[in-house]
C-alpha cells in the first residue's frame, strides 16, 4: 500500500535522517512513519519499549485474579496466559519477519491485519480496538497516577484541600511537557527506567505483603471461593479476564518498528527480556498478595496494604516509596501508549518533506500532541471511575489484539499449506477457545459494573 509500508528494501537512513537530522524524508515514508516510528532501535530497546507497554501498576490486580479462581488453579491461569500470550506475540513477530522477507515491512498493526487478512475491515477493526485500548490506558494511566500523587500529599498533609482533579492536572501538565519527545525510540531510555522502577516497587508491594501477612492487623486468611456456583463461574470469568488484560499489549508492531533494518529475528530477543522482567514482577506480588489477604484482598492489592480505615499493615516509609515509583513508570506508560495516537495525527497533520524540527511541523506538532493529553485528562477527571470501564475494554479488546489476530495472521500467512500440521491445528484451538474466554469475561466485567454502578460519581474526589 502507498504510504502505508515501510519496503525492507528502503534504506534505513531514509527514515533516519529525517528523524535524527531535522532534513527532508524519503518520499516512500509519510510522517507518522519517519517522525513518530523511525527505525533505529536496536532489541534491547524494542525490549525495554515491551515491559513499559506489558509490565505496568495492573499487576498489583493479581492477587485479586487469585481471588477468584484459588490457589493451584490462579496459578495455573498466570502461568498458561504467560505461555499463551509469548507464544502470540512471537507469532506476530514471525508473521512481520516474514512480510519483510517478501519485500512489505509493515510498521503499523491495522496494515499488517489488512495485508495478512486480506481485508481493509481488518485495519478498521484492528485501528477501532487499538485506539480504544490506548487511549483507554492513556486516560487509566493520568487517573492512577494523580491517585498515587494524592496519596502522598495526604500522608504530608492530611487536611489538605486538594482534590483529586487538581492531581491530575500536575499529570497532565507534565505528561504533556514530556509528550513532546519527538518518537516511540526517543523514549528508549525513559523505558529502560520503566523497567526498573517496575521491579523496585513490585519487590516493594511484595515485601509488604509479607509483613502485612505476619502482622497481627491482617486480615483472616481465609482462601475459600464463592458458596454460590453462579459466583464462583462469574468470578472465575472475570479473573480470567483480568489476567488477560495484564498480559495486554496491543502495540508490537509499532515497537518493532522502532528496529533498524533488517528486523528479523530481533524482536524474540525483545520478547524474551520483557518476559524474564514480567516472570520475577508477575508471581512475587500475585502470590504474596493472595497469600496476605485471602478472599478479602482489594483490586488494587495496595488498597488492602492501605486500607481507608484503621493503620496502614506495613511500613509507611516502604509504602510512600512504592506508591512514587508506581507514579513515575504510569507516566513512561501513558507515554508508550500515546504513540499510535501521535502516529495517526502527524500521519495527517505533518509534512513529511519538511524536518522533523521545522516551525511547520512542531507547531501542529505541540499543538496537536497537548490536546490529546488534555481530552484525556479531562476524562480521568470526570470519570474517576475509568477503571471499571477499560476492565471491559481490556476483555474485549485485549483478546481478540493480543491472541485472536496473531494466530489467524499466522495460520493466514505460514501455515496455510499445511493445515492439518499440529501448529495449525493448536492456532485454531488456542482461537476458539480465547473467543470464548473474552465473550465470557467480557459479560462478568459487565456485570461487574453493572453491580458497582450505584458508587459511580462524576468528577468524585476519588477512585471507585
């Protein structure tokens, strides 16, 4: 497609040029292309742009998926939904590898389904489910992070009158300061601190566990499901569905795209570093968490650890400085995920014949890129609910993004003379068995908030 590949057969200065040097770009590269997503990267930091967009603070929901589904069973789920959600993603990879072998390197997930799929609806489909995720964990990200900056503030002064919206405007002031880094590579080392900070605090959360779970203020363990069967189903479901969307992603094609030509092979590099951090964040807050608090745990284990009543069951100093680090890597989050946004914009709104710098293209650049964050912003605010609504995005969108897509495209385009070979075979069982799961947890996050509803405040000084 014209304007829509990046050919494998471009040279990578191309694109390089243009985004490093301020100087005309390539005719064959529009602006979303050479500015927002230029190839330079190398694994290592497609790996680091990976645990920002996987290894985010939704990992502190584990132990409340614990929750629903018991010990060996939770457990079992985070390990299959790991197994499942590396083997789709390396799929994808495949499938781009295999595109730019063929001459077509695709640098944007809603082109790849279009060529793959051989339909324009799957670009429509891929783009409608991707923007809502993103923005979605844009607007979740400003919204928790005001959360934690609250948090602090009423610990210093606990009588103060800030509100929440007044936190979120600080987020959103600097989240749009820092939105101006021009590319999805230029933030390579603001993720690698991501991935720090993601292991600080989750050390952090799961020491405090520990002691919350040997303190004589902890709750009574007590690790017994739902006397109901229509409980148990709805709960297991939904646990189900929150472990998909924190396995989510949504974006590798974009971040692949950040490596310098030839990509090939270099992104199963990148997925075997995020999922080496995500294994050590994933388990040791999942399972001290669970372990704590039993079936009285919070969604938000940091919620149990911080309970509104009554004192708080660890160490203040341990807390306030998790709670900080969760607030710096939501920025380098809402960051990542506002990048296919700023692609789509500057695909329209800049010149791509023009430097990246030019006043002709930072103007709308700086313009363009400081709405986006405040239209966010002014939703966290008004809905300071959101995290019960992305829950329902997440299971209807992460799903089918994350695991549906990647196993038909693969089938599609390297299994599809052999369709009988076991590969295929489990692509299409590992298909229709995740349409399921998503249909289903879909329904219980529904539900969920259905039952929640009557807590929901516009503009309320706090999250639901």
């Amino acid at each position: 497609m014209t304007g829509t590949t990046v050919h494998a057969t471009m040279p990578s200065s191309d694109v390089e040029t243009a985004a490093g040097n301020g100087k005309p770009a390539a005719a064959a590269a529009d602006a979303g292309a050479a500015f927002v997503l230029e190839s330079k990267g190398t694994w290592w930091h497609a790996g680091f742009h990976m645990t920002t967009a996987t290894v985010g603070p939704a990992l502190l929901t584990l132990p409340y998926a614990l929750r629903g589904l018991g010990w060996w069973l939770g457990v079992a789920a985070l390990t299959a939904l790991a197994a499942v959600t590396f083997y789709c993603y390396l799929l994808v990879s495949r499938v781009l590898d295999h595109c730019e072998a063929s001459g077509r390197r695709h640098i944007r997930f809603r082109e790849l389904a279009a060529d793959v799929l051989g339909s324009e609806w799957a670009s429509y489909l891929v783009l409608i489910v991707q923007t809502a995720i993103n923005a979605g964990v844009s607007i979740g990200s400003i919204l928790l992070a005001a959360d934690c900056l609250q948090i602090v503030y009423l610990h210093v002064a606990p009588h103060g009158h800030l509100k929440l919206y007044h936190f979120i405007i600080v987020v959103a002031v600097v989240l749009a300061l820092l939105s101006q880094m021009p590319s999805l590579h230029s933030l390579r080392y603001i993720n690698f601190g991501s991935l720090i900070v993601s292991i600080g605090y989750t050390m952090l959360v799961s020491a405090a566990c520990i002691y919350a779970g040997w303190s004589s203020n902890a709750p009574p363990k007590d690790y017994s499901l739902s006397s109901s069967n229509s409980g148990r189903m709805f709960n297991a479901f939904l646990s189900i569905s929150i472990l998909a969307s924190v396995f989510g992603n949504s974006i590798l094609p974009e971040i692949q795209a950040t490596l310098a030509p030839p990509a090939s092979g270099k992104m199963a590099k990148a997925l075997v570093l995020c999922y080496s951090v995500l294994s050590l964040t994933f388990y040791f807050p999942a399972i001290t968490g669970y372990w704590a608090f039993g079936n009285q745990v919070r969604s938000n284990v940091l919620k149990s650890l911080m309970p509104d009543t009554g004192p708080w069951l660890a160490p203040t100093w341990l807390l306030i400085l998790a709670v900080v680090l969760v607030l710096l890597q939501l920025i380098a989050i809402a960051l990542v995920y506002s990048q296919v946004a700023y692609e789509i914009i500057e695909t329209k709104s800049a010149d791509a014949a023009r430097g990246r710098f030019s006043r002709r293209n930072l103007v709308p650049r700086v313009a363009l890129r400081t709405a986006y964050v405040a239209g966010c912003a002014f939703v966290a605010a008004m809905l300071p609910f959101f995290g019960e609504i992305i829950a329902v995005v997440g299971a209807v969108g992460y799903i089918p993004l994350d695991v549906v897509i990647p196993v038909a495209m693969y089938n599609m385009a390297l299994a599809r003379r052999i369709r009988r070979s076991p590969a295929y075979l489990a692509n299409v069982a590992i298909m229709v068995v995740f349409i399921g799961l998503g249909v289903i947890g879909a329904v219980a996050s529904v539900r969920k908030l259905v039952l929640n509803a009557d807590r929901f405040k516009l503009f309320s000084n706090g999250l639901s």
